[in-house]
C-alpha cells in the first residue's frame, strides 16, 4: 500500500530536554521522522521544548513549536493546527506518554487526529504491567514471576511473598527511573514509595530477580501488512541487573548458540506481530547461561534508546522506516539503497556500544550500577573483530586512561578491585583488564562478575597481546 492521500498535515511530539536516563538519541529518532514526512510530501508540526536539539531547527519542519511538553501546551497547538494524524512512537517514553494521554483525554477525537502506526491498545498491552503479563500468557511466552501493586503495603506483601531479591519496575517510566533491585524489606519499602509516585500510572511491577542471567535484545519491525523482520541482535555483556542503556552492548550476540538465538528471533518476531505494532520495536530478553530457557523482560512499542545503536550499527533507518510505514507505506515499497526495507541488513563485523558516565565531574555521586541508567553518552565502534572494536571504544570516551587500565586509588587493594567486580560500577571493564595483569585468572573474574567467559577471553587475549609486544 503506497503512502495515504488523505493525511496532509502530520504532528511529531519531541523527547524534550536531555537529562540522565533520557539521552539525545531520541533526538535522533524525530529527526529522521521529520526529514522523512517531509520527503513524501507531508506537512511537519513539531513540538518539542528543547531548543539545543537539530531537530527543532527550523528547516526540520514546516512549523516549529518550542513549548513545554506537556498536556495543556500540545493539547492547545492540535487545536490551533489540526493535524490529520499524530506519530507517538519518535520522541520517546516522552513523545509516547504524550501521545497515550492526549488520546485517553479525548483530544484526539475531538479534534479528528489519528494515531498513526501502533495502536493505543497496542502500546498499552506493552506498557501497562498487568495488560503485558496478560499478553504474555495468552501468546505462551514466558514471563518472570511478579505482580502489580499501586500501594507501598501491597508491593511489600507481594515481595514477601516472591522471595528477595525482588526488582522493582514502574510503569510508563524510561531509563528504569524510580525502579530498583531491594534486598531487603526496608530496600523494598524506600524504592515502592519513589516508583509509585514516578509511575504516571501509579503502578509498580514486583518482580522476582534474575542477577546473573545474560540479556539479549530484538529490534524488529513491522508494517501494517503483517510482513516482520529482525534488524538486529544485540548482547548485553553485563548480565541481567545493570540498565541496558549503562551496559556494554555488542551486536551481533557472540556467545548465543545459533539454535538458541533463533528460538529467540521466532519469539520476538511472533511477539510484534501478536501486539500488531507498526514500526519499529525494541525487545529485551533474560536468558539463563548455558541453556534454552529464557523470559521476556520487555517490550518497547516505540523507536528506543537501541534502535539508533542498531540503526548504526547497521546502516537500517529504523526511525525513517517506522515514519513511513505509519504512513501507509509497506517495507517492500521502502527503498534503502539498492534494496527495500523488508530485507533484513547483513552485520558481518562487530560494533560495540561502551556508555559514557558523568564521574568524572560528579565526583560525590554514587558510581554503582543498577536498574537505573546513569550514563549521559555513549560511544559506538566498528571492527572485525570484538578486541579491535572495544579498544576503539575505549580510545573514544575522552576519560584520562584510554587503554584497559586502571590506576589503583591510595590504599585500594586487589580484594577492593574484585569487590568493585562484583557490585559493577563505571570503571568495571578497565578494573577488569587492571586484574587479568596481574594475574587474577579469567574464572575468578567471570565467577564475581557473572559475564560470560567469551568476553573476559578476549580481554586476556589483548592483556596477552600485550606482554607478547613488551618482550619484542
């Protein structure tokens, strides 16, 4: 289907300022979905509050809205404008929130603008907590157990009774803001009470921890003729516990057997076409080590944080593809150089996506890792081999050590270092290669730490490397 005539007038809603947990990828996103409205004849509303962003130049739209995003403001400028149809999916959890809000208030409708892409129904049963575990049963995919709660006494009866170590999930949140793993009832207690009021829902996922399982992530996409294909396949290197968006991500998975990773493609690829999401889709995967057995951690029916690695990584414009495909376009009528979106890309190199942390100028904050993202860049690298890229990314982060190395602080000894293996930090990675110098052996790191053995191989490869070129 070709793209629709009767859509003349198309708004996009922004992310809005950068702040930590909420990066400028999504910037990225909304400036692929203007530029690509624009080039099949659109006209472009964009909304959008901050000003130090390409995507609010005024060449990116045919009209620039620099206001609050908030309900009010967006609600006004619809009524002022009248869109045809809206696109909720390119500004983030911000732009989705927004979007969700101003159909579930009537605006939409009192105003004849459409949804375009995924619907709301859809967005719901990935975001809500209770509609996500219902979809889960009702497609056989495996979920963890938990429960939802609206009030701090029903989350802790509900920890109680799944057994500590317990996450903490919120809904409609990003970048894991306001969740948390508790260890401990009082843990509990404190988390419950930030998660709920965060929560635009009022609503906090209790869930039973997986620490320690590795985590593997989809991007799909999916046109309004059913017609779905995986982009891209992405490993975490730190395992389940630490936020995606701070972790190490290396694409394509290395250390996933191929029959295990195509369980894992067949379920991601049934889980979009069951939410009947158009666009691009983000979904996240807990795989326990050494096995087939998994759970679905979650879903995200929107552009997200991974699709601009992916898109990348892979030279796949997922934000333009979704644009278009909300449209009305198929992905066999969307060219991409020589080919059409429905093919999927080839990734016969590695790349590497290493954060970037703001330490170094907050000096007072605390540097472990959690749910909760804490980066505020990332760097990504291409290389044909998984040493090659990781060196390039760590050379790119502009710290003052730009090799794996770690200069110890005063008094800091080796079982402080293997501590701060265990409960993972920003420095992990270069304490890791800090270690392996010294002799602490590769099953020692990968006990503490819970990565896989592949990777801390191949830091021992470079370590080795090393001492082969000391001796020349």
């Amino acid at each position: 289907m070709p793209k629709r005539e009767d859509l003349k007038k198309i708004l996009v809603i922004g992310s809005g300022p950068v702040v930590i947990g909420q990066a400028a990828e999504f910037d990225y996103a909304g400036t692929q979905a203007c530029l690509a409205l624009k080039e099949v004849g659109y006209e472009v509303i964009l909304v959008n509050s901050n000003p130090a962003t390409i995507m609010t130049d005024k060449l990116m739209a045919d009209k620039v809205y620099m206001e609050p995003l908030t309900i009010d403001y967006i609600a006004k400028i619809i009524r002022k404008e009248r869109p045809d149809g809206i696109i909720p999916g390119l500004g983030g959890q911000t732009g989705l929130n927004m979007a969700v809000e101003l159909a579930e208030k009537g605006i939409l409708d009192e105003c004849q603008v459409e949804l375009l892409g995924t619907p709301l129904s859809s967005i719901k049963s990935a975001e809500d907590r209770e509609e996500f575990r219902q979809l889960c049963f009702n497609i056989d995919e495996p979920i963890i157990d938990s429960k939802i709660c609206n009030t701090v006494e029903e989350g802790l009866e509900i920890a109680k009774e799944i057994g500590y170590p317990v996450v903490l999930r919120p809904a409609f949140t990003l970048g894991g803001t306001g969740g948390g793993f508790a260890y401990t009832e009082e843990e509990c207690k404190n988390i419950l009470g930030v998660a709920l009021e965060i929560s635009p829902a009022n609503q906090v996922l209790v869930e039973k921890s997986l620490l320690g399982y590795e985590e593997i992530e989809f991007e799909v996409i999916r046109d309004n003729d059913d017609n779905a294909i995986i982009i891209c396949d992405m490993e975490n290197i730190d395992p389940v516990g630490i936020h995606t968006g701070d972790s190490i991500v290396v694409a394509p998975t290395k250390t996933v057997p191929k029959d295990t990773l195509e369980m894992l493609a067949s379920s991601a690829l049934k889980i979009i076409k069951s939410l009947k999401i158009a666009g691009g889709c983000n979904i996240q995967y807990a795989l326990k080590p050494n096995s087939k057995d998994y759970y679905l951690i979650e879903i995200n029916p929107r552009v997200s944080r991974s699709s601009a690695l992916a898109s990348k990584a892979t030279s796949y414009p997922i934000a333009r593809v979704t644009t278009l495909v909300a449209c009305g376009f198929r992905l066999d009528e969307i060219k991409i150089n020589d080919t059409t979106a429905a093919r999927p890309p080839k990734v016969d190199y590695t790349v590497l996506k290493v954060s970037r942390f703001p330490f170094d100028k907050f000096f007072s904050a605390n540097r472990k890792l959690g749910t909760q993202m804490k980066a505020t860049g990332e760097v990504m690298s291409i290389g044909l081999s998984f040493e090659e890229a990781l060196l390039k990314s760590l050379r790119s982060l502009e710290y003052n050590y730009d090799y794996l190395d770690y200069t110890p602080k005063a008094n800091e000894s080796d079982e402080d270092l293997l501590a701060r293996v265990k409960d993972a930090d920003d420095e992990r990675i270069f304490i890791i290669g800090y270690l392996l110098r010294k002799g602490i052996s590769v099953d020692k790191i990968c006990e503490l730490s819970k990565i896989t053995p592949w990777f801390i191989e191949q830091i021992k490869k470079v370590i080795d490397f090393e001492k082969e070129l000391s001796l020349e």
